[in-house]
C-alpha cells in the first residue's frame, strides 16, 4: 500500500491548528463520493488479424474519496478529501493507494471579506479565465456516466481551472451612483519549479488576477477583469521567462419587457503576451492583441423561446493562457489505454472518439502559455473556445422548450473567417450548425415511464478559395441519438448511436517555443468514427446510480495504410454520492 | 428606453468595427513557397574534403533551397560505420549553420577514413551527395581526464581485492579511442567491490551549472564471456579540499571517505556487449556522504573514482551463476564536457 506521508502531515497539521485556534468546540461532517469502475474491452470480429495482442482486457478500481470539513469557527472551514483507491486483483494492500487529493482552507473576516487557501476552481470571462469543453464531448449522448469520471478526476466543473493558491472577494454597497461593487482577487501556481530531465528547472508559472464588477442601476452592470500569467525566472535556471496578462471589460444590459427578457453583453479587451529573455543581448518577443464581442440575449417571459445574436472579432495575436489553454493537447504524446496497438504489425493505434470520451488520463489541467495543437477531425471552428485567435463572424442560437416542456429543440449557428490568412492572404471561413432536439414523450409504445429520446448533431465547414496549394474545403458531421425508456421510476434502458465523420484537406500550423508560425503540416482527414452503446441504469439519485453498458466501437479510415478497428466493451459502474 | 440603449450600443459597435478589420497579408510562411515546386539554387558544398580535426579544422556545409524544408545531413564513416547527423528546418544551409568538428552522433567514433555526405530532402525525394577524408582525428571539446593512451592519469591510485582472474591494469587490445584502455574486472565471491582507480583532478576552471556539465565514459563488457549478474560501476566524485592520499594505509584515496563532500552515481548494470558510451549530468548524482554544502558545483570537484562492483557468489549466495563468470567493466575515454554531453558536440 502506497501511502504519503507529506500529504497525511499536511492534513494532520490544518486539522490540529484549526482545533487548537478554536475557541469552541469544532464541527466535523463528512461528505464525498464512491465509485466502482469495471471494464472488460475486446476485440470485435472486424478487428483485423492480430495474434500478437491479447484478445481481451479487463480493468476497473474502487475509490472512495472522503471530504472531511471541518469548523473551528462558524466562518471558518478546512477542508480535505482523502482518496483510498483499489485496482480491482489488488489483494492485501497491492494495487491499493491513500491520497489527498484536495485540501482547502476557507472561512470569512468578519462576515464580509471571504478567502480561502489551497486548492481552488477559478473562472472569469470566457476570454481570460475559462476552461472550455473539449471537442469531444460536444456529442456524448448515452456517456454521461463517463462524462462524469472525466469532468470528476480532471476537476472540469462549471468550466473552472482547479488552481493552488489565495483568493479572496468581499462586495459593497453604496448608496450614490452605483449600487453595489464586487472585487475578487486570486494569485495561484499552476507550476512549481520542476526538474527537467536535461537537468534544467523550469521556473514557477503564476496565475493572478482580479475582477471587479459593479451593479451600476438595476439594468447596466460593468465588469474590469485582469489576469496574468507569468513566470518568475530567478526560480528556475531557464533564460527565458513568459508574462501574458490581459485585460477584460464586461458592459452588460437587461430588460424585462411584458413578453420578452433582453439581455445584452459587450465583451472587449486586450492581451500581451511577452517572452524576456535573461540574455542582454537578446530581444523579448512580445505579441499584442484585441478582442470584442458583442452578444443580445432575449428570452420570452413564458421561458418557450429563447434565442441570441452576436458578433465577434478576436485578433490573431491575442493570446490569454488562462481561456486558451485545451483540455485535450494533442501535440503531448497521447496514447490509448486499451490495444494501444493492433494488428500482426503492431501499429500504434491513433485515438478513436470512444478514446476521448471514456479515458480520464487524455486529458489535460495544465495552464499553458502557447497555443496547444488540436485535431482538425473534431473540430475546427473554434479548438480555443470563444477565445479562439483569428477569428471574426457572427454566432447565434434558437432554443424552443414547447408541449409542456416535453421538447426541447435548439440550433445553434455560427459563420466565422479568419482575420488574416494563414501562408496566403485568401483566409478560411467557417460555418457550424449544431441542432439538439429533446423529446421526452410520456405514453410513447406504451411504456409505463415514458420515453426519451434525445438526438444531437453538430456539422462543420472550413474552406478556403485560392490555387490548388492554397485551397482547402473539409466538412464533418457528428451525430448522435440516444432512445432511454424508464422501466420504472429508478430503472432505465437506454440504446445510443453516435458517429463521427470528416473528410477533406487542412494545414495545421507548427509553432516553435515561442508560439511563432513557422511552418505548415498537410492533413488529409477521411474517417469515421462509430460507436453503439446500450445497457441498463438504475438511478437514486441525480448523482446516485448504477449502470451496466455494452459498447460496440471502432474507426474506418479511407486511406488503406490505417487499418480500421473495431473494438467491444462491457462496463459497469456503481457511483454514491456520500 | 429601448433606443436610448440602442443608440449607444451601435455607437461602440461602430467605433469598434473601426477596430475590427480585416488584416492584409498573411500569418506563417507562405503555403505556395512551402508546397510549391522545390528548386535547388545553390547545391551542397563542404569547406574542406580533407579535415584535420586534429588541428582543429571544421567542415562547413552550406546549400540553398527555393523555399523552406525539413533537411537532414548525415555524414557515414566508411570504415568505422560511425556516423553524424544534422537536421533543421529552413531554406539554406549557410553563415555557418552546420558545422561539423569530427564528432559523432554515436558509437563508435570516426577514424581516419573516407566518409559519405548525404543531404536529404525527405518530402521532395531528393537526396545530395558528396565524400570527405578525415586526415585527423577529432578534438573533442572538454577536460580530457583519463584517455589510458600514456598510462594511467598522474597520480592515480589504483585498489583491488585478490580475487581470481583480477584485470585492473591498462591493456592495448580493444581500445575505444586511441591505443589503450584501463581493465577492470575479476572474479571476488565474497564482496561487492572488486577494485577501483582514483584519479586527482582539478576542475577550478569550471563555471557552468551541474546540470551543464556532464560525465561521459566508455564502458566496455561482455568480451569474455557472459557478463556478471548485476556487475556495475560506482562512479563517485569528490568536492572535498582534503589532501588526495595523505593515508597511505587506506585503500585508494582519503577524500572519498566518510566527512567529505561526495556525489554518486551508478551505471547499473553493466550488461552490454562491447563499448558503450554513458553520458550523464553532475547534477544527476546524488550525495553519498555529506561533508561540505551539497551543492553540486563542478569547479569544486578534485577526484573522482570509478569502483567495479558486481554481486558476489559466496557471501550471501545472491548471485551463485557469478561463480562460473568473469566481471567486466573496462573503461575508456573518460572526459568531462560543459554545455552538452560528448555526443551533443558539433
């Protein structure tokens, strides 16, 4: 059994101060999650020849994480979650691991400035702190138990960046010219000062910033918003250090009408991204650049329409680390957990769609200061969130929630071009549709708790006109369809199919350590991805449930040299909510 | 109400549209010059066909190309199979980008002998050729501590248990560079040291980090038979201002004793056929007893010992197959280089 003792010192050490600060007698509560994972993966009938790799796999853990809260004062709390996980065959300690895996301090002073200490979930605005959806998970109909071991271990909450460090915030009221003023502040590492095996340290990456939004009358709001991040280089022995700080204003606007709800959003900023050199001799590299959007809300009093308009421009040099940073960085090494090779070659299997959304371990927490590859496959509009550089165009959606709420249908469309081309002046344009109907239909084949039948598609288009070497077109279709019928009021089956298609050209750009454009790799995309899911779920609660899945899933490429795959898994999984 | 909001609004979005522009131009290299036909302009030329490394000549390769490429140049050792590779990205070789002193990317080291240049153009197809003669042999870049071509370092002290078949002495057969190496090896059932050489050296004119300064060693094995279980070698280095062998009753040098500064590390297990070249940098050592700051500072190093060991046969019965074989972990070429290791040299 492994056991840390730093991080059981550490516990020990907040739990005994927060006793002995205490000035009466300490609240202790508990709280957390257990959840056992199992998977059995083989290969399907249309794998092709392999006698070289194992014909099936099993894996799976128990983990319980423990939060133990507790209140010296009643405006003070410590927090820590205790994580004990067992791999399934580890008997007698093996296999067997005791963790803290958060620790927070948190309280109030004076009932009015709120802190805490330690690990922390931060966001701002989309455009300088936000933690964006990867590409994959737009279309997971039928993996919402995945979904939720990803998002979990991996700290994805409500688009927040788990962070380590202070943050406060306090708000203000005041009785003259504006109504009330809220300040929050942080100052987090994302990285301390790490040995590189080049026997280098690299220095400790800082995150700080601030936001003060004011409540100027009950229907204009205006926000500042700052962050930074920034290196400090005497920690390190590197001779280069990064500063990017950018700076965000928020003028928003709200309307009640008798029919219909107006909200309207002006985003503008800039951003500054500098490398400093130690060498005298040397330039800093220092790239400047802007963004605004502008985005009308309205939603109709009865809630059955909702629908929006906006427009964006974000300049090809804006860089905001802290918005930009993917959760899926496909220029690191990633590699399949399961029949990482395949066929009597031994190739090295590329990542499937049934990769990304079911392996935790792909996915990334670290704030990164260039621009990280993506994958032209699953996306190509937008790879850096709302904050993606080089881009303008105009974006909107229509929801309509009707029949009861029985349905819910909503398309989403977006028409961007870049604002420069990228090796030749003729630029890209883009165009998204993404449609998502609901129906939750009652008394449909007689089933006792209805149905519900979700279906999901989201199209893009890039192209670009010019010469034969300049011209690019590459289209891609994701969909997905997931029919849940409720046997009773716990017991659901359910039954999902989901592809992912895309064919076409696209250069993706090579970019040297200091993020410069220098050269260009040529893709060729054709391919598919598959995968059909059904099982059974039992549900006590929204976070309480047990479900038993089979999956068939694979890949078809054109080209002849990538063998397709095919691949099959049975999967259970028991989650408590504690 | 409505349009003392509107107003305003398409005010700033007027203003900001002013700002949001379309930009001439383009980002990155340009995709026709990339993808487009590829031209040699100027084709592969070498400074000199016939280097002497010795002296300390450098060959200089320069070619120019119509646009930007993935270039690889890679020069063969006819006789020595040896070879060094150079690659980049750009569109001339010039001004001195690729610069070659005699070194090689790997074993074995270049000798006196023709070589072959090969300039690759992967995505184009196109591959340039041209030869050289070497007429001398590389100065490798560094502090040269044990070569063995003259003998042992001056005032090297050399230990060693009364085993069966004990080597520890300078032979001339098999050398990795030069005439001669240094033996080390034998058969000892009872201990897990068989012997060692100390060598006193002065380093005060180093500046550079421990991370920047790096040991490389040939380490020759499996030329007698099967290699030992678990034969290694113990390499430790002393930053201790004590005098080298004032003790003359101890075995080897005092400065690696107990009380002084010593950094270790282990190249473990010796378990090769033939040369092997080990590079590693100072700052990978880790402290074996603590006697001064525990910073690793290269300019305060003043000895260094190289220990074959390997487990013993008898003592604990650990390793009983020892019994029937010969440890062997030879060296050769022992020299210190700063910035990169030997094989990272131009």
């Amino acid at each position: 059994m492994m056991i840390r003792p730093k991080g059981l010192l550490l516990v020990s050490f907040c739990l005994w101060m927060s006793l002995c600060t205490a000035q009466e007698r300490p609240t202790v509560w508990f709280d957390g999650l257990s959840r056992s994972l199992f998977a059995r993966d083989a290969m399907g009938a249309g794998s092709p020849a392999d006698s070289v790799s194992e014909r099936s796999t099993s894996a799976g853990y128990n983990l319980l994480d423990l939060n133990v809260h507790v209140n010296p004062t009643s405006d003070m709390e410590v927090m820590a979650q205790l994580r004990v996980r067992n791999e399934l065959g580890g008997f007698f300690g093996t296999g067997t691991t005791v963790d803290v895996r958060q620790l927070t301090l948190r309280g109030t002073i004076d009932d009015k400035i709120r802190y805490q200490v330690g690990d922390m979930f931060l966001r701002q605005t989309r455009f300088t702190l936000f933690n964006s959806a990867s590409d994959a998970e737009a279309l997971s109909a039928g993996f919402q138990p995945y979904r939720d071991v990803i998002d979990y271990e991996n700290f994805y909450g409500d688009n927040r960046w788990r962070l380590q460090g202070l943050q406060t915030d306090f708000s203000l009221q005041f009785a003259r010219f504006i109504r009330t003023l809220a300040v929050d502040a942080f100052i987090t590492r994302p990285r301390g000062s790490v040995l590189t095996s080049s026997g280098t340290y690299l220095s400790d990456r800082l995150l700080g910033g601030a936001s003060a939004v004011a409540d100027i009358t009950k229907q204009w709001q205006l926000g500042l918003h700052h962050v930074n991040l920034f290196e400090v280089p005497n920690s390190g022995t590197m001779d280069v250090a990064v500063r990017n700080p950018v700076h965000c204003a928020v003028v928003h606007h709200q309307q009640s009408g008798e029919r219909w709800t107006h909200e309207t959003t002006l985003h503008a900023g800039t951003s500054n991204r500098t490398w400093v050199f130690a060498a005298e001799d040397q330039n800093d590299l220092t790239s400047s650049g802007a963004f605004w959007e502008l985005d009308s809300q309205h939603e109709s009093r009865d809630s059955l329409w909702n629908w929006n308009v906006g427009y964006r421009y974000v300049e090809p040099e804006f860089r905001s680390a802290a918005a930009q940073t993917r959760r899926l960085d496909w220029s690191s090494a990633m590699q399949p957990s399961t029949f990482a090779t395949y066929t009597n070659d031994q190739l090295a299997r590329r990542l499937s769609v049934f990769d990304l959304l079911v392996d935790p371990l792909l996915y990334n927490q670290a704030l990164a200061p260039q621009l990280m590859q993506f994958n032209p496959f699953l996306s190509n509009v937008s790879p850096y969130g709302d904050g993606t550089p080089n881009r303008m165009g105009v974006f909107g959606s229509l929801e309509w929630g009707g029949m009861k709420k029985a349905v819910n249908a909503a398309l989403n469309l977006t028409a961007l071009s870049e604002v420069i081309g990228q090796g030749t002046e003729n630029r890209r344009r883009f165009g998204r549709a993404e449609c998502r109907i609901h129906w939750a239909a009652p008394n449909l084949l007689n089933i006792e708790k209805g149905v519900d039948l979700t279906f999901h598609s989201k199209a893009e288009l890039t192209r670009r006109d010019g010469n034969e070497l300049e011209e690019l077109d590459l289209r891609s279709i994701q969909s997905s369809m997931e029919l849940k019928a409720g046997l009773s009021d716990e017991l659901t089956m359910h039954v999902s199919a989901s592809n992912w298609t895309a064919s076409g050209e696209e250069f993706l750009s090579i970019r040297d350590a200091y993020g410069n454009l220098f050269n260009f790799e040529a893709v060729q995309v054709d391919r598919s991805d598959w995968i059909f899911a059904s099982g059974l779920s039992y549900k006590w609660n929204k976070h309480t449930y047990a479900s038993i899945q089979y999956q068939w899933w694979g890949a078809n490429d054109r080209e002849e040299a990538i063998p397709d795959f095919q691949y099959q898994r049975l999967f259970f999984i028991l989650a408590i909510d504690l | 109400m409505r349009n003392r909001f509107i107003l305003p609004c398409l005010a700033v979005c007027a203003i900001l549209a002013l700002f949001g522009c379309v930009k001439d131009g383009y980002e990155g290299p340009s995709l026709n010059e990339l993808f487009g036909e590829f031209e040699i302009i100027d084709s592969l030329t070498l400074s000199t066909t016939s280097p002497d490394f010795s002296i300390d000549e450098a060959v200089e390769f320069s070619a120019t190309f119509n646009k930007p490429v993935n270039w690889q140049l890679e020069i063969q050792g006819l006789s020595s199979g040896s070879s060094k590779a150079f690659s980049g990205f750009s569109q001339a070789l010039d001004n001195g980008a690729v610069v070659w002193t005699g070194t090689s990317s790997s074993l074995p080291f270049f000798e006196l002998e023709d070589c072959a240049v090969a300039l690759s153009i992967a995505n184009e197809g196109v591959v340039l050729h041209d030869t050289l003669t070497i007429t001398g042999l590389a100065n490798f870049e560094g502090i040269r501590v044990a070569d063995f071509d003259a003998g042992l370092p001056e005032g090297a002290l050399v230990w060693r248990q009364d085993g069966g078949n004990m080597t520890f002495q300078l032979a001339d057969d098999n050398p990795l560079l030069g005439t001669g190496y240094f033996k080390m090896g034998g058969k000892v059932g009872w201990d897990w040291s068989l012997g060692y050489i100390d060598i006193p050296v002065d380093f005060s004119d180093a500046t550079v980090a421990a991370s920047e300064f790096y040991l490389n060693l040939g380490v020759l094995s499996g030329t007698v038979g099967i290699p030992a279980t678990d034969q290694f070698l113990n390499v430790s280095i002393s930053e201790s201002d004590a005098p080298f062998d004032d003790n003359q009753a101890n075995n080897g040098a005092d400065v690696f004793g107990a009380g002084n500064e010593v950094y270790r590390h282990q190249i473990r297990p010796v378990d090769w056929n033939g040369w092997e070249f080990i590079t590693v940098p100072y700052a990978d050592f880790e402290v074996k007893h603590e006697g001064g700051d525990n910073i690793r500072t290269p300019g305060d190093i003043t000895a260094i010992r190289i220990a074959c060991q390997a487990c013993p046969f008898n003592a604990s019965a650990a390793c009983p197959e020892n019994a029937d074989r010969d440890v062997q972990t030879d060296v050769d070429f022992l020299i210190f280089t700063e910035y990169s290791d030997l094989f990272g040299q131009e």
